[in-house]
C-alpha cells in the first residue's frame, strides 16, 4: 500500500512537472501572466474584506474615524476592485491565446507520432482506439494546468481566511474545512469512474464516427440507397447511443444526488456562524464590521476549500489522462527503415523469408515468403 502511494505521487508531481514544461516551453510570458492573475485575486479579496470590517465600524461608530478617513478606506476598496478586474480580465486574454499555443503543440506531436509509426499498427484496432483517446485526451494538459493554477489559488485563499477566521473563533475554520471534505471525495470517485466509463466506450465512440462517416459520405450514397441501408445504419447508431448515453446518465445521476446533498453541509457551517456573530453582536462581543468579515471569510473560505479539493481531484483525473497519452509511446516502431532514406536507383525489390499476419490473428497470410522483382516486371501474390 506504501509502494503505491509513493507510485502515485511520484506519477502526480511528474504529470504536473510535464505540463509545467510544456507550458513554459510554449509561452513563458503568459505562464507567469496566468500565475499572477490566479494568486493576487484571492490577496485582494482578504484585504478588502479586512478593509470593508474597517468601513461598517467607522460608520457605525464602532472604530474612530472621521470623513477622511472613511473616504480613504472607499478609494483603497475602489482602487483593489480595479486591480481585480484588470488581473482577472489579463487571466482571460492569456488563458485563451495560451490554449491554442498549447493544442498546437500538442496536435503537431500527435501528427508526429502517427506519421512516424509502423504500417502494421494501421491495422490493429487497439491503436486507433488508443490514439483516439490520446487525441481526445491531450486538453486535459491544458486542464491540469489551469486546475493546478486554481489549486493554488484557492490554497492560499483558504490559508488566509482560515487565519483571519481563526485569530477569532478556532471553531469556525476547523468546521467549515471538516464540511467541505465529504462531497469532494465524493466527487473525486465519481470523477474517476466517469473518466474509466470514458475509455470503456470508447469503441464505441468511434463505432458512431464510422456509422455517421458511411451516412453522410457521397461514396457510399448510392450503395446505401441501392441496398437500402439507410434505416439500419441509423437503427445502429441509435442503439449504440443509447446504451452508452444511459450508463453516462445513471452514473452522473447518482453523483449529482450524493454531491448535492453533502454540499449542504458546508452552507449549514456557514449559516451557523453568521447566527453566532450575531448573537455576540447583540451581547456587546463583536462589531457589525466583525459580521461582515467573518460571514464573508467563512463563505470564501468554504468557498475556497471547495475549489481547492476539486482542482486537486480533477489534477488527479487529468493525470490519469495524460498517463494515457503518453501511453502511445508503448508502439514502438520494429522497421528501421522508415521510408526517410533517399534511394539513387532502384534495381530490384526483393521479399526475403516474409512474414505477416493480421492483429489479434493467429494465422499468417504471408509465410516466409521469399521473391525478386525486377524492373518490368509485374508479380501478384495469390
């Protein structure tokens, strides 16, 4: 169990190694802009939190302060919600010009990969399903980035909230991130089952694609019309729909019911406080501005700790497909030869003690097979 542990980890930090690189690689300057633009929000809502609580007790004559200061306090919350919005609307900009930066890294090592393989594997229906997959499967480096960035966002978001909150009440901070726990794990699991559903179907997936490729294909338009095809085709493709929608539907079903009922536990924590504050207003303990704080730092610190387990849960589903789309190096090419090098002349072709046989086939069609083909003549394999 130690073994695995350590295995996992080890895979975790190098998925995420691997698409730190990747991303650096493709564009530094917009990896630090994004950088920037998920940790300094989380800053700015602390301090104007902080500064709001300053504001409520200077008008409510809790804190002294005359006009000047009132007006101080307004424009220093003013001047941090333009700093947000700038930062955040930065986030956009790099996130959007980073991801095509990023899938076209990622589609040219594919065409790459496909381009270089052996002939053989064109033939084998495991690596169409698996290059598929890969295909499909290479957004989720862009995910991991962004939901490692969201991670740490909210990691530090909930580390400063749960500290303002606790420097008043320990109980408060320790409860809203014990609430926040069950329905993250309780995504988490569903997530990796969605994820392994995913690949499950994905024959079928691609049985769809040949079905609606030979409908709407002009070549086979009059064959389907001639042999009256039509109807069976699309009976086919409905049956295969459906059976694979209906497992997707049932799954999500019950994680849309379980995660919905234990997210009600972290808003419970949240209405709890609130009602604690006031009542250690109305018995002299606290401030109106205490109110506004502490309500809002347990609702961004709920807030946070729920992005937090989720970013990480789906860091460790995006892992799970990035192991997968490295897992196409597992074909390795067998011919030396791959057809790059230049040929001055061709005086013969010959096959020495050839050999083939179809994927997943145990008979040979071609058993050492052995001839020479000299220019002008023509051979036929019968």
């Amino acid at each position: 169990m130690k073994t695995r542990r350590i295995g996992d980890a080890r895979a975790f930090l190098s998925a995420v190694s691997f698409c730190f690189s990747l991303s650096w690689r493709t564009s530094p300057f917009y990896t630090a802009l994004r950088l920037l633009s998920n940790l300094l929000p989380s800053i700015i809502g602390i301090v104007t939190a902080w500064l709001g609580k300053c504001l409520l007790d200077m008008l409510s004559g809790a804190q002294v302060g005359g006009q000047r200061e009132v007006l101080l306090l307004a424009a220093a919350m003013l001047a941090l919600a333009l700093l947000r919005g700038g930062v955040q609307k930065a986030g956009v900009y790099a996130q959007s010009m980073h991801e095509d930066m990023i899938q076209g890294e990622l589609a040219a090592y594919l065409m790459e990969k496909a381009i270089g393989m052996d002939l053989k594997y064109f033939d084998d229906p495991d690596y169409y399903d698996k290059l598929t997959a890969c295909t499909r499967d290479a957004y989720a480096i862009e995910n991991l980035l962004w939901n490692t960035l969201s991670a740490v966002s909210a990691g530090i978001s909930a580390a400063l909230a749960c500290m303002v909150i606790c420097q008043s009440n320990l109980l408060y901070g320790a409860l809203m991130i014990l609430a926040a726990v069950p329905s993250s794990i309780a995504g988490a699991r569903y997530m990796k089952l969605l994820y392994h559903l995913s690949l499950e179907q994905i024959n079928g997936e691609r049985q769809k694609g040949y079905l609606q490729a030979i409908a709407t294909s002009r070549s086979y338009a009059q064959s389907i019309r001639f042999f009256h095809a039509g109807s069976r085709l699309k009976e086919k493709y409905q049956r295969l729909w459906k059976t694979m929608f209906e497992e997707r539907r049932d799954m999500n079903r019950r994680r849309s019911i379980l995660t919905s009922l234990l997210e009600f536990l972290p808003e419970a924590v949240v209405a709890w406080v609130g009602v604690d504050i006031s009542m250690q207003i109305l018995a002299g303990g606290a401030t109106v501005g205490d109110y506004s704080l502490y309500t809002g730092l347990a609702a961004q610190l709920w807030s946070s700790v729920s992005v937090l387990l989720s970013a990480v849960m789906q860091i460790y589903d995006n892992q799970l497909k990035i192991a997968n789309l490295k897992s196409i190096r597992q074909f390795q090419n067998h011919v030396s030869d791959t057809g790059t090098q230049s040929l001055s002349a061709v005086r013969s072709i010959e096959f020495d003690q050839v050999c083939f046989s179809y994927p997943k086939t145990g008979r040979k069609v071609l058993d050492h097979v052995s001839f020479t083909i000299r220019p002008g003549e023509k051979v036929a394999v019968v």
